[in-house]
C-alpha cells in the first residue's frame, strides 16, 4: 500500500477500508474470468423480465424492472469487456476452459442466455427508456447474437464432450444442461421480435424458426436429464459448492412453458390456422410441466437448506438459485394470462418473491467476495 494511503486515516478515518477494497480489486486477476460469470448477468435479467410477467400491477413495479433492466445491462457490457481481455491476453486459459475442461465448457451455455435475456429486456421495459425503435434494434441485435451463439453450443458442446472430452454419465450433474437450455431461452425470446417485422413471410419465418428452436431445446433436454439423474443418484453431487446447480434443472422446464404460451400467442395473427390448436396444448403442457417444476423446487430447496447447513460456503453457483427461477415465474405468469386462474397468479407472485431473495443471496455474495478480494483473486 502506499505511503499517501497509510496518512489517509489521519483525515478520513474511513480511508483504509476504501483504499484497501480498492487494492484487491486492482488485483482481479482476469485469467479466471469463466463463462460462469454471465450467469450473473441472466440471473439480473431475468429478475427484471419477472417484473414484467408479473400477472399484478403493484406501484413502483415496472420502475423496478427497468433498475434491474438497467444493471443488467451493463453488468452485460462490462462483463464483455473483460471477457475480451481475457480471451485476447489469456488464450491458454480461454482454450482450456472450452476444449480442455469439460466443467467448465459447459459453461458457455451461459453467455448466450445473458445476451437474449437482456435483449428481450430491452424490448419489454428498455423501451420506456431508449424508446421502442433503438428498443427493437438492440433486441433484435442481441436475440440473433445469442441465437447464433446457443446453436453454436448447443453443437459444439456435446461434440467436445464425444470426441475429446473424458466424461462419464455417471458422473454426470446438472451443469450439463447449460449448453441445451439456450435454444429454448431464444425460442422464448423471439416471438417478443415477430410483430416488429413485416407481415407475412418474415413474421411466419421468424415464427417457425423459435418452434425449430424450441423443439431443439426440449428434445436435447428430454435426452439429457436421463443422464444428469443417473449422475446424481449414481455419484451424487462432487462437493456442497456444486448443491445449488440442482436448481438448473428448473430452467428447461420453466423455460419451455414461458416459450410454448409465447409461441402461442405470436400464433394468433400470423398463423391463424393453428392458433386454436396452440393455445389449449400451451395450456395443458404448462400445467403439466409447471407441477414437475414445483416437485423439483422442493427437492432443490431441501437439499440446499441441508447444505447450508452443513457450511456449504458461498460460490458463483449461487447464481444457479437466480435464473432457473425466473423461468418459472415466466412461465406460471403465462399460465396466469391464459388460464385466469387465481393459483397461478399466486404461485408467479410467491415465486418472484423467491426469486428477489435468491438474487440477493447470490448479488451479495458476489459483491462481498470481490471487495474482499476471494474471487478473481491473484
């Protein structure tokens, strides 16, 4: 520390503190920059694409979602900066994360989703901000950017992990499912884009390509779950750190019904014919799903609480508490609008309410672990 930081104290007594915070920070140490990170950023997103969902109209509510909007957003800004320095300075490390390191190539499933879930933010609550044509512009950017990027995982993942990656489905957990999750994150997205476009082919197009996306996602998740149980019943989970990645099992299930009800909505003007057909299986397959979620949140909930308790220490896995979550209450909320029903109203609003709680957990957590120089340390 230097010399004109050791008198600070002598005027301003809450200097060393600052000053040592400071320090740490400048010693970030960007090599361990993972992909990881970016959940961050989905599980802020996603926390704002709530308030919009959300079935009840409270005071402050969409001001709050376009705070969480705005943070978002430029936790996605600044997390891809540094993203680039890692990969430009630290190729070793960038291309062992990928085609070395099957834990965390996984990983790169995460990237994409920020990208989508903070460009539909954009278009739902940004708006009000930018104004709905910079809106559009920059989700339309974002939801092909990401789009592009979860077709490239969801390849490119599973054909590391059969050609050079040495894993076993026994000892498989549910991280796995990151790379497969984002084709059904972009085919919840997209239709938010289809009354931009021009009437006709272009909307019809962008309509069939969210369902090609969909069925790409659900497919390739009903192939790996399978697989992610085995792994867990088989060698359990590898330390406590890794509990809360039991919650990433929701994603896929949440995500599907917020997808199939959005899907079937863009049905409506643009492929009228089967819009009656759209809208009851959207309702009957997200009720269905939506029951699996909530058996499974409880199981996910009581085994984290198990791990708390016995000293599970805070790690950037807790953002797997965040996003996950918010799918299902994307979802619920679809269920809410379409049904009517009171219950689902009520299970959006009791899920985004754990939702905020999870998004505390892990943004503190975060934040205190950088400030005390225990993540990204040298």
């Amino acid at each position: 520390m230097s010399t004109s930081a050791d008198v600070r104290p002598l005027t301003r007594p809450a200097a060393p503190a600052a000053s040592a915070a400071g320090s740490r920070l400048s010693r970030l140490d960007l090599a361990q920059l993972g992909p990881n990170w970016y959940a961050a950023v989905m599980g802020t997103a996603i926390v704002a694409n709530g308030a919009a969902a959300l079935p009840v109209r409270l005071p402050g509510l969409i001001g709050f979602g376009e705070v969480m909007w705005a943070l978002g957003a430029t936790a996605l800004l600044v997390l891809a900066g540094a993203r680039l320095v890692h990969l430009t300075r630290h190729r070793e490390a960038a291309r062992t994360q990928l085609l070395d390191n099957p834990a965390t190539a996984v990983f790169y499933g995460c990237p994409p989703m920020a990208l989508l879930a903070v460009g539909l933010g954009t278009l739902l609550l940004g708006s009000r901000v930018i104004g709905t044509g910079p809106a559009v512009a920059v989700d339309a950017v974002l939801w092909g950017a990401g789009t592009l990027y979860a077709l490239t995982v969801a390849a490119g993942i599973p054909y590391l992990m059969i050609t050079r990656h040495r894993v076993s489905a026994l000892e498989a957990n549910p991280t796995w499912l990151l790379p497969v999750v984002a084709p059904l994150v972009a085919s919840a997205c997209g239709p938010a884009l289809v009354p931009h476009l021009p009437a006709g082919t272009p909307q019809q197009a962008m309509l069939y390509g969210c369902w090609a996306l969909f069925g790409i996602g659900l497919l390739a998740t009903l192939v790996l779950l399978p697989v992610v149980f085995t792994g867990l019943f088989h060698s359990k989970l590898s330390t406590l750190a890794l509990t809360p990645a039991l919650f990433l099992v929701l994603g896929p299930l949440g995500q599907s019904v917020t997808a199939i009800h959005q899907l079937a909505d863009a049905a409506r003007p643009v492929l009228p014919a089967l819009a009656p057909v759209m809208v009851p299986l959207a309702e009957l397959y997200g009720v269905a799903v939506i029951g699996v979620a909530m058996l499974w949140l409880a199981v996910a909930l009581a085994a984290n609480l198990r791990a708390r308790r016995a000293g599970m220490p805070f790690a950037m896995t807790w953002w797997a508490y965040t996003f996950p979550i918010g799918t299902c209450v994307t979802g619920a909320a679809a269920l809410a609008r379409h049904t009517g029903f009171g219950g689902f109203t009520a299970l959006t609003v009791g899920l985004y309410l754990l939702l905020g709680t999870a998004w505390v957990l892990a943004a503190g957590g975060t934040a205190a672990g950088l400030l005390r120089g225990r993540l990204l340390a040298r």
